[in-house]
C-alpha cells in the first residue's frame, strides 16, 4: 500500500494518512480544528485495526460504528483539556461562540477469512474509495464508499426526518450572505429542484472556441490555408456568444461549478442570522453541526475481492476531494492504474492547479494494489 498527501501550502495542511500493508486510512480536515482532528483519526483506525486478525468482515458493521463514534467524542475531550475552550451540550465554545471544526474520514482493511479476500471500506464525508480494473484497454470504476454531501435525496430526508431543527440544503450562490439569498437544493416536499442545467453546454462550447482560435492562431503563425479553419472558428464564436448568452441569463449561472464534472457548489446550512455552512452532511468533529443533523456514523461496505473480475491491473484507491473533484471516475482510473506511484501526486497538483488556480485544494490519497 502506497500514499502521499499534500497541501496547497505547507503550514495550512488539514489532510492526513496512514496506512500498513493492509489497513490505510484517510482524513479531509476543515475548520479551525481540522489540522488537529484528522491526524487524531487517522492514528486512532490505525491503533485499533491494527489489533485485529481473522476479522469475521460481518462484524465491521458493528465494529466501525463504534469506533467512528469514539474518535468523534475522544476528541471533544482532547480540546476540553488541551484548548482553551468550555464544551457546553457538546459543543466547544469559546466567549460564547461555537468553534468550528471537524474530518472526513475513510477507512479500507484488507482482510482474509475462511479462505476469501475480503476489503471492508467506511467513511463518513465526501473523501471516497473505490475498486479501479482495466482489462482489453478498458478503465472501470467501482465506488465502494458513500458520498454524504448536501445534494443527497437520502441524507436531506434523515436530517429533516429525524432532526428537523433548521437545517436548510442551498447551492452556493453568487452574492449569497444570507440563507434566503442561496438556492435551496429541494422543494417544501423533499423532492430536488431540477435547475436549467447551462453550465455543461456552455462549458462545452467554451472549449471548441477556445480550440478554435488556438487552430487559427497556429494556421496563421505556419502560413497555411486558413479558409476551412475561418468558417469553424466562425461557428464556434457563434455558439459560444449563444451558449454565454443562456447560461449568464439562466439561475443556474448563480451557483458555483466546483467540480470538473460541473458539479454546485452545495451546504447545509444553520438557519440563523450569521448562518454558517458546511459542505457534507456526515462528519468527526463539527459539534454544533451535529445539533441540526450531522452525524457520524458511517457506511460500511464489504467487497469480496474473490468474486471480483481484477482484469489486467486493479486496485483499490481512496482520495480526498481535493483529487477527486478534479477527474471523471474512468479518468482517474486509467492515471492510477497506468502511472508511475512515484508521479502520481504530481499529476494530480498540475490537474489541480490547472483547473482552480490558487483555490486549488489539500490533496491526499492511499492507494492498495490488488493485482
């Protein structure tokens, strides 16, 4: 098992790794204490995992649960002791105001039992795991996690079933201040709002013109024919005034793209007059969030590598969004599978970099070869 983490500058890194032979972990920091949390979870999977053999995998449905919970408040009590904070219903306070922080959290234990391989993935947030294969130059992805954001029909209705306490699920909107100025993800009936969607066509025809103009340019620059290029790079031009015409008059243009795939920017937020947001609904740490439906409990997964086709090459690969949110699952696939591991977190830096500029985010993965 190999891995590598880095930050977008060194003194601010809130990712964290560990990992053995068989067990890696993987923790995606924010807030004020997120530099402190997600190694604290990292050590204590690892402290724990580490204990266990012939693991029967039923029981990680119990075991994870437990063990998520228990990193979860051991750390309320590290701050309660370590930090000059007063931890009033759970929730560290300093002068009366809430600290914000809290972890991602993904966990993969390769295992054998009764004669069949085994590999037990859980996590809480949006830092996931999945199964890559390739087999007659064909790249496929297995998503083995759960991916516990905003945009979830399946967390919105938890949250609102069981808590209901003035949690609101909006996309992030350009200008937004306040709750009501951001764009709710559902209805009053729980059903999510189909928006326009402008962004991909706009984002498409982008491209054409800007590959238009780089073909003219060149054209120009060798002295070559230039008349069938002309009449592209017209087309181009005029789909692209027509597409940016649609997507800056339509609401969609007011919700942030985050993603390389044209994913919104999406939060629950605290309905109050200094709302404050975050990006997933499961999470360690986040205390006050907890009171309005964050919890920390985690999917659990069981893959039985033994009925698996590995193809030619496969392994298994966990990352933080900050890599994730830059590929398409079959693309980062074909980089996993196919580069050198000792390139890897370079590639993922210039793709990072090259699609967010200086908001470009921390980036960590683990990464266990199955064959």
């Amino acid at each position: 098992m190999i891995g590598n983490l880095k930050a977008k500058k060194a003194f601010l890194m809130q990712d964290a790794i560990s990992y053995t032979e068989n067990i890696g972990s993987l923790a995606d920091g924010h807030g004020q204490y997120g530099s402190a949390i997600a190694p604290f979870a990292c050590e204590k999977v690892m402290k724990y995992l580490s204990c266990l053999e012939d693991v029967d995998p039923s029981h990680f449905f119990e075991i994870m649960p437990k063990l998520f919970r228990d990193i979860h408040f051991d750390f309320l009590e590290k701050i309660s002791k370590e930090y000059e904070v007063v931890v009033i219903d759970e929730v560290p306070m300093n002068y009366g105001v809430a600290i914000r922080g809290g972890t991602t959290l993904t966990v993969m234990y390769k295992g054998l039992f009764r004669g069949r391989d085994y590999v037990m993935t859980a996590n809480v947030g949006d830092s996931d795991a999945f199964l890559f294969t390739v087999k007659d130059g064909i790249y496929r992805s297995k998503k083995l996690t759960f991916t516990h954001e905003p945009t979830s029909e399946v967390e919105y209705k938890r949250i609102q079933t069981q808590f209901n306490r003035g949690a609101k699920f909006v996309f992030d909107t350009k200008g937004a201040q306040y709750t009501k100025d951001y764009l709710p993800i559902f209805d009053s009936d729980g059903k999510k709002i189909e928006y326009v969607d402008t962004y991909k066509p706009y984002n498409e025809a982008t491209i054409l013109y800007q590959n238009a103009w780089k073909a003219w340019d060149k054209a120009q620059k060798a002295q070559e024919p230039i008349d069938e290029i002309n009449k592209t790079l017209k087309l181009a031009i005029s789909d692209y005034n027509l597409k940016k015409f649609q997507y800056e008059s339509s609401i969609d243009s007011k919700r942030f793209s985050s993603t390389q795939s044209g994913d919104r920017s999406a939060y629950i937020m605290t309905d109050t007059p200094n709302p404050v947001m975050l990006a997933i609904t499961r999470s360690l740490g986040d205390y006050q969030f907890h009171k309005i439906g964050v919890i920390y409990e985690p999917f659990v997964n069981i893959t039985d590598i033994s009925d698996e086709d590995l193809g030619d090459s496969s392994c298994i690969f966990m990352a933080s969004d900050g890599i994730l949110d830059c590929y398409f699952e079959d693309e980062l696939a074909k980089i996993v599978l196919d580069g050198n591991p000792n390139e890897l977190l370079d590639i993922f830096e210039a793709k990072s970099i090259s699609l967010f500029h200086k908001i470009h985010d921390d980036m960590s993965y683990v990464t266990m070869r199955l064959k």
